[in-house]
C-alpha cells in the first residue's frame, strides 16, 4: 500500500481528480452568481416589428425620374432583445432602393429593397420584398398658366374681368410621359364669400391631363399670384325734384333746386338701362317760408346701390296777399268797358318780357375726356374717362345743345412719367357758361409696352 501511495502515478492521478473537482467548483459558482443577477449565457431571442420606416431611393435624379416606390416599409427584426430594442429606439439602420447603375434602362422594372447599417446579429425581413417602379427620362417644361375661380359666386349685379396672374408662367420638371399628358396647367383662385369687390390672393398651381386629373410632377413656382378685378356697372342721372301738396295761402314757391344735382347708380346694365332720372318727391304743404331740407333718396328696383342716400333741397318763395290772389284770380267779363291802359295783369307781363330771360342749367353726363398730346413712346391712362358737366344759359340756347356739341380735353404732352392732377379744357358753344363736379382728372404716364 506505501508502495502504491509513494508512486509517482498515484500523485498524479490525485493532482488530476483535484484539477477536475476545482474547475467544476468554480464554474458552478460563476452560474450560480449569473443567475442571482439575472444573467444567462444563451440570450433570449424575440422579434419586433418597426412600422413606416422612410425609403431612400439612389438614382441619377438629374437626368431621371423614378416613381413608383412606396415613401415607407415595414421591417421585421429578428434576434437578442437588448438589440432589437437599441435598434427600434435608434432606428439607425437605412432601408433604401439602388438603381444608379448608369447603364439603367428606361421603363417598368422589379426592385427589392436592401438595408444597411443594422446590427450584423439582427435578421431583417421588409415588407413588401419588392416594388414595381417605373424608370424615365427627367423633362423640364415651360407652360402658361390659366388662373380660374368659381364665377357662380358673384354677386347679383357685379361682373368680373378676366384673372391676371404673376408671373404668366411656370417650369414643370417630371418623367417624360408625364408631361407629354398635361392638357391644362390652373391655378385655382380659393373665393369663399360671396364676390362683390377686387380680389388679390395666391393660388396654388396644378398640371392636369385631359380627364382633369393631377399629375405627379414638380412645378416651380408651386404657387403664382392671382388678381381677379370685380366691378359693377354705373350710370350717373340727374336728380330731379317734384313737387307734391299744395302751398300754403299767401306762400308762392319761386324754385326748387336740389344739391347734388346728379347721383350714381349701380346694378346690371339691363336694369340701368330704362333709368333716366331720380325723382325725389318734395312736399310743400308745410312750407312756411325759405327752407332747406335733407331728403331720402328712393332707391330704383333692380339697381344695387346708389353714391349717395340723400340730398340737400333749397326752397325759395315769396309771400304774396291772399285777399289780390282771389280778385286776380277771378275771370274778366267780357262786358266790362274797354279800358284805355292795360289791366294790370298786362302790365306785369309786360314788365317782366322787358326783362332778362332767366338762366337755365342743363346737365350732360357721361361726356369722355380724351387726352390729346400722348408721346410716342409713353401711354397715358385717365382714373376716369368720363364726367359730368352742367352747362348754364338761356332755356332756348340749351334746348339746341347737344353732347356731340362738348368737347373736353386734357395736355398730356409735357408730362413725364408718374401721376399728375392736370385741368379739364373744355369747348361748348357760344352763349352759355359751364360747371364741372371736378375741373381736374388724375392722369398716369407710363412708358409704352414692346410690342412682341
């Protein structure tokens, strides 16, 4: 037995079992800890689906257009759940498309989508695999653009001119079949409310092919201005003063005038045209004496608005003996004897043909203004073409006058560019004055546009 124990064999078998129980003893206190800090050796494998995730697509964007290809996938990430979640967080991976081959040819093709930049230990799955995409040639375009608004929205009475825009025209960038479609390039004029003065807004700018439907491509500039110029139309008639009731005894109206003497209307041209005059009741029933009054004026059927709503009335009169109206009022038999001077009615009248006709006034409206003098170069525009003018005489000579007998004029010949209040010349006939509302017009020099 000392024999076998003092061998060298035995010693090392003895160290060998020692070296194996040493090693199992500290391996199972390393599990041991592990599992005490929730620690284990095989990782827990899980997956985790990151939903919209955008798509890069490289191509020669300078010479192509590429569509087709969805704006996001989703991916599905298979592995440890420590990376899957570092991975979802950071979302620090690409999904993308490569068609920058140069040697790419144009038209219908099948591309799978790649990723990059994930975690090697991560197993990746898109969806969809794959896209249909179509590859064409970039085309660049010029087109004019035609501004539109919904022309049911304008007031009863009111006309709209023609929508200018700014500029006049766009660049629209797309694949080429795509531009080779565009029937109409709009830009829609937003209006909600009813329209019943000048409109300036921005409008955004749409290619459309035939059937009106909007085509995928780029336009520059994506909006444009739009200027659409509302009016109504007008017509300027006189104001003319009726009298109603009968006048008070011993009170004699001597006239009646009316200030302004004209008043502007406004509605449709059919429901202006029978309109001559304003008619503007005066009662004189309660008349004492000298009287000014503000009186409503009756707005015509069918005519949208007036300039003004009242107007100022000047009455004069006279106080006259009752107890002499009565006896000049009664009739002359025919048998009284012949008197040798004239009764006195004669007499008055006779004094009142020795004096000086009465001044009348007469009212012409609508009279164009016509520039004379215009540079060659320059163009002139008038804020109003037309005016009113009331010419004064005698009621014989203005019966004869007619508007081809007005002329009115402005020299627009000395005066450079800008805008400039310049005096209204005016040449009506011999025998009779003339007042204007205005007896200068604003006038706007502008350099002539080139003809193209």
């Amino acid at each position: 037995m000392d024999k076998f124990t003092n061998s060298a064999w035995f010693m090392r078998i003895v160290a060998f079992a020692l070296a194996a129980l040493l090693f199992i003893s500290i391996n199972f206190e390393m599990e041991s800890d592990k599992k005490s800090l929730g620690l284990s050796t095989a990782p827990e494998i899980s997956t985790e689906t990151i939903e919209n995730v955008p798509v890069e697509v490289y191509y020669d964007r300078e010479n192509l257009v590429v569509s087709g290809v969805p704006e996001t996938v989703d991916v599905t990430l298979k592995g440890a759940k420590s990376l899957l979640i570092n991975a979802k967080n950071q979302r620090d991976f690409k999904v993308y498309v490569d068609l920058s081959d140069p040697a790419i040819s144009m038209g219908d093709r099948t591309v799978t989508f790649k990723i990059s930049e994930l975690n090697e230990k991560l197993v990746a799955t898109i969806d969809p695999e794959y896209a249909e995409v179509n590859v064409q040639e970039r085309v660049t375009k010029e087109f004019s653009v035609e501004a539109e608004y919904n022309s049911s929205l304008l007031e009863e009475g009111y006309t709209a001119g023609q929508p200018t825009v700014s500029p006049k025209t766009v660049k629209i960038t797309g694949a080429k079949d795509a531009i080779e479609q565009i029937s109409y390039v709009k830009a829609n004029l937003e209006i909600s409310k009813g329209l019943n003065e000048t409109v300036n807004g921005k409008a955004t700018v749409k290619a459309l092919d035939r059937d009106l439907n909007k085509l995928d491509v780029t336009i520059e500039p994506a909006s444009v201005a739009v200027s659409l110029k509302v009016s109504i139309p007008s017509k300027t008639v006189s104001i003319t003063p009726k009298q109603t009731g009968k006048a008070k005894d011993g009170i004699r109206i001597k006239s009646i005038s009316v200030d302004p003497k004209e008043v502007t209307l406004f509605g449709s041209e059919t429901s202006l045209g029978d309109i001559s005059e304003i008619n503007l009741p005066v009662n004189i029933s309660k008349i004492d004496g000298d009287t000014e009054l503000e009186l409503d004026l009756t707005k015509p059927e069918n005519v949208q608005k007036m300039s003004l709503g009242k107007a100022k009335v000047k009455i004069r009169t006279e106080k006259v003996d009752v107890d002499e109206d009565e006896v000049t009022a009664e009739p002359v038999e025919e048998e009284e004897e012949p008197e040798t001077e004239p009764k006195q009615e004669e007499k008055e009248q006779v004094i009142e043909e020795d004096e000086p006709a009465a001044i009348e006034s007469k009212t012409f409206s609508n009279i164009k203004i016509v520039p004379v003098g215009i540079q060659e170069d320059k163009d002139a525009e008038l804020e109003s073409d037309v005016t009113s003018i009331t010419l004064l005489g005698e009621a014989d000579d203005l019966k004869k006058i007619t508007k081809d007998d007005i002329n009115l004029t402005v020299d627009v010949s000395n005066l450079d560019e800008g805008t400039h209040d310049v005096e209204l010349v005016v040449n009506v006939p011999e025998g009779v004055d003339w007042e204007l509302d205005s007896e200068t017009v604003s006038v706007t020099i502008t350099p002539k546009a080139e003809e193209t």
